[in-house]
C-alpha cells in the first residue's frame, strides 16, 4: 500500500524543479475559441466575406443603417463579443505553439507578440461594440 | 554530440521534423488554420470599429473585404473548415462518452458536433437574414 | 501422398532480397553513428526482428538490439523502421520496399548500435507516483475493494502500455522540449487518476501539472498512432487537461472546496 522507500526515492527525486503551470487560464480561452470557431467561423467567412461578391446575398442586408441596428441590442453584443474575442485568444495560442513546432525558441517573444496582438484587438473591440 | 558516458545524442531536425511525416504535415495544417482564423477576426474587429465609426468607414471596409480580400477570404474559409474537421475528430479523445454501461463510438460523438455545426451555422444565417424582422 | 505438390517448391520458400540500412554505433571505437548496409534474403511472413536475428546470426555478430517475446508484449524491441517509430516484430517486410533503414528510437541518447539509454524514461515514469494512493492505509485484513466492469472500463485501456517507448519518439514535442515527461508517463498517471481505488490525483498534480507535464503537450496525436496496444495517451492527456483545468479555477474560485487527501502518504509525498 505505502511505497517502498526506493520508490519514494525515486519519485521525488526531481520535486524541486518543477514549477506549478498557470496554462489552465489560456487554455481554457483557447479551448473555448477553438469550439466556437469551429461551429461558426465557417458561416461567419461565408456570409461577411464571400456571400454578396458572389451574387448570393443581395449587398442591402450589409447596409450601415442595417448592420448598426442588428448591432443595437445587447444580447447580439454579446454574442458578437464572445465569439470574436475568443477567436482572437485562440488564434493568438495556437499561433504561439506553432511558432514553437517551428522551432523557434523565443517563447517570451511569442507570448508578447501574439498575446500582444489578441490584447490590442480586443481593446479596440470592447471600444467598437460598446 | 557523444556524452560523457559514450552515450551519442543524435542532431534535431527542429525547422524539418515536421515534413517528414504525412501526419506531422496535417498537424503543422492545423495548427496554422489558426493564422488565417486569427487574421480573419482582426479583419471582423476592424469591420466592428469602422462600423462604430461611421457609415462612410464602415462602406469603405465593407468594399475592401469584398474586392480586394475575396481570395483570401477563400483560403480563409478553406482553413477554417479544415479547423472545424480536425476539432471534431478529436472530440471524442477529450470527452469519452459511456451511455447504459458502453462507450459511445466516436463516429457518434464526430456526428453529433457537425449535427451541431449544422444547426448553429443556419442559425446564424437565419438569424442574420430575417433578423431585423423580428 | 494426397496432394500432387513437387518436392521442390514445398522446400523452397520464397525470398526477397532486401538491403537493410542499419545504423552502427560503438561507444568505444567510434565518435559518431554510421549506416552499415547489409544483404538479406527475407522470407514472406518476415517481420523486421527476424531479418535482424538473421544479420546478426549470419552476416555480423557485433549488432546489438533489443528484442524478448517475438509478439508485441514485452515492448523491447522498438525501432525506427524508414522514419517510422515501431516495434520490429511487430512490422512485417512484405509490407516493405526493398530498402529499409533501421535505426534506434529517436530523442533518446544511443547507448550501442540500436539500444538507447532509458533511464530517463523510466525516471519519467516513476515521477507520476505510479501507484494506488487510497483515501485510507489499508491492510489484509480490510479485504478487497470492490469494482464495477463500469469502473474497471474508466482506467483499463490505461494499463495496457508495455512500456515500449514508441510513444516517445513519434512525439516531436519530446524532442523540441527538453523534461517533458511524455505520453506514456501521463497516460500512466492518468491509469491511476481514473482508478476507483485510488484518490491521488492532487498528490500527481504537482508533476502531471507543471512546466513538464501536460501543458508540453499539443495534441499531435502521433503518440496514440504508434502505440502498438492502442492506449490513446493523447486521449488520457487532453482528458486530463480538462480535469486539471478545472482544478485550477476550483482552487481559485472555490478555496472552501479541499482535494481529497491520501492518509496513507507520507508528509514528504505530497505536494
């Protein structure tokens, strides 16, 4: 039941180099971003970027007047805010991770540029919706 | 490099590694489907804020996006569906399912997140469509 | 005689020569690998391990390896067949060109000719506390636990890792980080974590974790592709990922709510 003492031994031999990890914060973002653009970054590129060029969609239901009234309530706010915030969180991770699978070790500089960029475009969301 | 103990670390392929393998390809796929996501919520934030701007701001991004970034809003669409693909297949990894004492195949689970995708992507649209109607 | 069948094709059995790329290294004489080619005829149901036995019977006694049951159990006899991280009786040469390179377990240090250095594997391994921690010490007389098939089913597939180490090196993140842990330690610690009988998951934590535990880990997936006993570690460790996110924010935004602890720890044990 107890571990033998070499057992012990060996499992803590390592203890004190290990550092407690507060990935659990961005990942959650990263997680969540990651489902939501899955279920809606399809549709979203479809109807803001490709369905009126193609003649589908007529260019009216994007009008000023239009789009600034869908925009009006609170609730579209919030949505709108969700799923474009996380997308920002979940693009700027991964694009840390990947920068890393690249082999580049400059992970500070990652984390500064990417978080940096998902910092400054969520500001001038919140400034935009609001 | 030959250790002290005469023991050979072998090089690291760490720019190659990840073309040496068809799997490793479609993961390195994966992971920069998020660089064409991540450009394309900037380019949704930028549409946000030229909308709080104004009409003629907002009509401006608007033509932009639909001359000048229809190809890439193409290659955009391509790597977020195959984000949309690689998410779901890995699933049922994350979330192991048992329903009356048996696991729930994994096809299941992949099924139930594109019945998913399917309803919440004609939702929005819809919603989009009729929505200032309601 | 029942059937007509000529003497000679029922003794003769068919052969494909096959040029095997092997990689040589002798700590003593050299400084640094190199491939040695060799010539052999491989039968039809050949795998890997047999034209092995046969180069090193036959053409070159000095090729060491690492090989024991002959049938995907004992997990030594992993390799790197033309890049690609398998156990050698496991790989048939029928479904082979004629080239094949063979070369030991990649990201870890080769100790001779296609044996590597473990050690640290098994250091890896050791780290996670591979062990039933109950809420309680326990003794003989406290008889057996009891546990359901619908418990038995939540860790089984767990325990069903021969230790081979192919997980290690299909997985880049092993290579590109140094201390990581790796697949099999975390699909270890996880065996346990789901483990009815067991409470020790916030005595795992501070390893499973850390800088070297799960949060290394990007979901690749080459691990669970390679494992020869269909394990799935990149399912225990994207499992496990959700289980210690939501200890993390149990922590901060629930202080009240305590782990289960283990009396039967040492005071030194946990965290």
């Amino acid at each position: 039941m107890k571990p033998v003492d070499g057992e012990a031994k060996i499992a803590n031999s390592k203890k004190g180099s290990y550092k407690v990890s507060h990935k659990p914060i961005i990942w959650s973002l990263f997680a969540a971003g990651g489902t939501l653009t899955a279920l809606l970054m399809p549709v979203l590129v479809v109807l803001v970027a490709l369905a009126v060029p193609v003649g589908y969609l007529p260019a009216e239901l994007f009008s000023y007047a239009r789009i600034h009234e869908l925009l009006a309530s609170p609730i579209v706010k919030l949505i709108v805010f969700a799923v474009v915030f996380l997308s920002l969180w979940h693009s700027a991770h991964r694009m840390r991770i990947t920068v890393h699978d690249f082999g580049l070790r400059a992970d500070s500089f990652a984390v500064f540029v990417f978080y940096g960029i998902a910092a400054v475009a969520s500001i001038f969301l919140v400034l935009a919706i609001i | 490099m030959k250790l002290d103990n005469g023991h050979y670390i072998r090089p690291l392929a760490r720019y190659t590694w990840w073309t040496q393998q068809s799997s490793y390809i479609r993961y390195i796929l994966r992971e920069v489907s998020s660089l064409f996501i991540g450009f394309f919520s900037i380019v949704l934030v930028c549409g946000l804020y030229r909308l709080s701007q104004g009409e003629a701001e907002f009509n401006s991004w608007r033509e932009a996006l639909w001359s000048n970034g229809f190809a890439l809003s193409i290659i955009v669409l391509f790597f977020a569906g195959y984000h949309s693909v690689s998410w779901f297949s890995v699933t049922p990894k994350a979330m192991p399912l048992t329903f009356s004492g048996k696991r729930v195949a994994p096809e299941i689970i992949i099924g139930a997140h594109w019945l998913l995708w399917l309803l919440s992507s004609a939702f929005v649209w819809l919603l989009f469509i009729y929505g200032g109607d309601l | 005689m029942k059937n007509d069948v000529s003497e000679e094709t029922e003794n003769t059995p068919v052969v494909r020569n096959v040029q095997f790329e092997i990689l040589r290294y002798n700590p003593d004489q050299d400084d640094e690998p190199y491939y040695q080619t060799y010539q052999v005829p491989c039968q039809e149901e050949w795998v890997i391990l047999d034209a092995i036995n046969y180069i090193k019977d036959n053409l070159d006694r000095s090729l060491s390896y690492r090989w024991s049951c002959h049938m995907a159990v004992c997990g030594s006899c992993g390799l790197m067949v033309n890049g690609e991280a398998t156990l050698s009786c496991h790989s048939f040469v029928r479904e082979m060109p004629d080239k094949i390179r063979i070369e030991p377990l990649s990201n870890f240090p080769v100790a001779r000719d296609l044996i590597v250095d473990m050690d640290g594997f098994v250091e890896n391994l050791a780290s996670v506390k591979p062990y039933i921690i109950p809420a309680e010490e326990r003794g003989l007389e406290d008889g057996w636990y009891n546990q359901s098939p619908a418990q038995l089913e939540k860790y089984q597939q767990y325990t069903q890792c021969i230790n081979c180490m192919l997980c290690y090196s299909a997985c880049p993140q092993v290579g590109l980080n140094e201390g990581f842990i790796g697949p099999a330690a975390l699909a270890l610690a996880h065996r346990y974590n789901q483990d009815s009988r067991d409470v020790g998951r916030s005595a795992r934590e501070d390893v499973v974790s850390s800088n070297v535990g799960i949060w290394e880990c990007s979901f690749v997936g080459a691990c669970s592709e390679v494992c020869p006993k269909h394990v799935d570690p990149a399912a225990a460790i994207q499992q496990t990922k959700i289980a210690a996110t939501a200890d993390y924010f149990k922590r901060f935004l629930m202080p009240w709510v305590k782990p289960k602890k283990s009396s039967s720890l040492e005071p030194g044990d946990e965290k």
